[in-house]
C-alpha cells in the first residue's frame, strides 16, 4: 500500500499521462489504496493544474487531457532517455526548428537527469554516427545547454572564445539570447571586457562556465536578438544580402520562413511579397532553406545564390529520372 501521499501522487500522474482511460478500480489496485482515495487524489491534481476528466459509470473512468497549460511531465527511465537523446541529437548542428526553447528544455532535462541516464545518454551519442550532418559546423550540445542555462537564470558566463582570425581570449559575458540561422548558433551578449553588445559564434566557444554571479538585463540596441545578429553580421562583412519574390501574400510566406530571416514586405497587389534579408550561411544552404518553403519564388539577388537553385533544382530533376 502506497502511504505516502506525495509519492502516490507522481505514481497517480505516471499512469494518468498514458494515453488512455483508466478505471478507478483499476488505479486503486494498482496504488493500494481505496477508491474513495483515487477520488481524493484526483482532486489534488485538479488543484494542482493537471485537467484530469472523469467519466460516468459502474467503475468510473479518469485520463487525463489537454487544458489551458502545460502542466510538468513525469518521465519513466526510457523516456527520459529517449528525449535527452533526441535533443541532443539535434542540438548538435544548428536546425532549423531547434531555436532557444528546445536547448532550454534540454538543459532542463539534463540537469535532473539521474547520473545513471545521463551516462546512457552520453553512451548513445558515443556508440552512434548520425547518417547526415548539419549544415553548419557541429556543436557541443553540452555547450549550448550551459550556454542557454546562464540565459534563462540570467547568470553571467565565462568562455574562451576563438575568433575568425584564429586569435584566442577569454570572455566574461551577460548573455542574452542564443540564435540560431538555420546553419550556426550564435550567442548574443553584453561583454564586460569590451564594455559593449557583441555576438559570438557558437561552434567557436569552448569552456563555457556560468560563473553563478547573477545580473539584470541591459536593454538590446535592437528590437530584438536576431535583429542584433543580422546588423553585427553585415558590420562584420560576415554575410551577404538576398533579394527574393514570393508568388504568395507576407503573411504566408512569413509562416514558412525562419524568423531569422525577418518578415517579408507586401507587395503592391498584396498578393505577393519580397525578402530582404542579410544572411551569413553559404548559398547552398539557403537554397535549400528557400526551396523547403514548398512556395514558389525567384531569385532577384544575388546571382551566386540563383546559380545554387538552379543546380538544386537540376540536381532534385535528375535525381528522379529513370535509370
């Protein structure tokens, strides 16, 4: 018989969170307790948040459902597992999809992860060679989750940091937002050093350490990070500027488009849109990254990355012609 309440309670939620109805007879059995207890514990759970559902009947039925907010999860062992795996497997290459969030619920994840799981983790990664890469140059995930750890408690972080010129030193930084462009994270942050914003590629820091020291936030010389990032970049040289016609309104086009690349401008007859964007990955890459829009578009510069759709496009047409 399970008498402590809040262990009943996890256990209770446990099998809640199985996608299915469970019978109150069949919860009681399985806890030790009495049903007029299942009832009790249920309500406990309502009071906590979680939109348990009831259903009438001899037995009665409870599952639980989707509410207004995401009530925390618990985790058996191989979902843990399965989860850590999968955000680790793309943390490692900046993807499209993969922004800060998912590498705060990774770190998250890994900093309650029991060191018995975190070693099966680590075990996976080491045993496997993924069949396809990243565009941009692979990453850590362990860096990325210290990093976006010291963003989400607002700690400031210490990292060596090597630049383009292969010059290495050592920073101290508040950082504030991690970006990724699809092809590399980038971290933007207030240097202490410099006394100024700077940017920092990812696949360049080694070391990171968050230092525990905590700071209140500068304000942005920008609207927001990804605005910050595309301004350093073109600062910097570090990037190019691209000039595309969509045959669909803003709107759509800007629902398909990474948020990095900033929001398209409508059209005249509204029913097309331009991109004007500075970017930093290779041609190749945001040739891809236009052509899995699934929209129709043109190219109107530069000319390199209109020679790379081209040879996509005829590489995609031969690639389904019979042999």
């Amino acid at each position: 018989m399970t008498t402590d309440t809040p262990a009943r309670l996890l256990t209770l939620l446990s099998l809640l969170q199985t996608p299915r109805e469970w019978p109150g007879g069949e919860l009681a059995e399985r806890l030790g307790v009495s049903r007029r207890t299942i009832r009790r514990d249920i309500d406990r759970l309502r009071e906590l948040g979680y939109p348990v559902q009831a259903s009438m009947g001899s037995d009665g039925g409870y599952r639980l459902v989707a509410g207004k907010a995401m009530p925390p999860l618990v985790l058996d062992d191989e979902e843990a597992v399965a989860i850590a795996v999968g955000l680790r497997a793309g943390a490692g290459h900046a993807v499209a999809g993969l922004d800060e969030a998912s590498v705060r619920a990774l770190a998250k994840l890994e900093q309650v992860l029991p060191s018995r799981l975190r070693h099966r983790v680590t075990t996976f990664h080491a045993a496997t060679t993924p069949l396809t890469g990243g565009d941009g140059p692979g990453i850590d995930p362990g860096t990325l989750t210290v990093m976006a750890s010291a963003v989400a408690g607002q700690e400031r972080l210490r990292f060596a940091y090597r630049a383009a010129d292969g010059t290495q030193s050592r920073r101290l930084t508040e950082p504030h937002r991690l970006v990724s462009t699809g092809a590399r994270w980038y971290l933007v942050a207030y240097d202490l050093g410099r006394e100024d914003w700077r940017t920092f590629r990812v696949d360049r820091v080694a070391e990171p350490f968050a230092t525990g020291a905590r700071f209140t936030p500068r304000e942005l010389p920008a609207r927001d990070a990804a605005e910050y990032l595309r301004r350093s970049l073109q600062r910097l040289g570090d990037s190019y500027e691209i000039d595309v016609l969509f045959a669909v309104p803003a709107e759509v086009a800007a629902s398909r488009l990474p948020q990095w690349f900033g929001a398209p401008e409508a059209t005249d007859d509204g029913m097309s849109c331009v991109l004007r964007a500075t970017v930093s990955d290779a041609p190749e890459a945001v040739a891809v990254r236009l052509a899995t829009t699934g929209l129709e578009f043109r190219v109107r510069r530069p000319a390199e990355l209109a020679d790379r759709v081209r040879e996509l496009a005829a590489r995609l047409v031969r690639a389904t012609e019979s042999t």
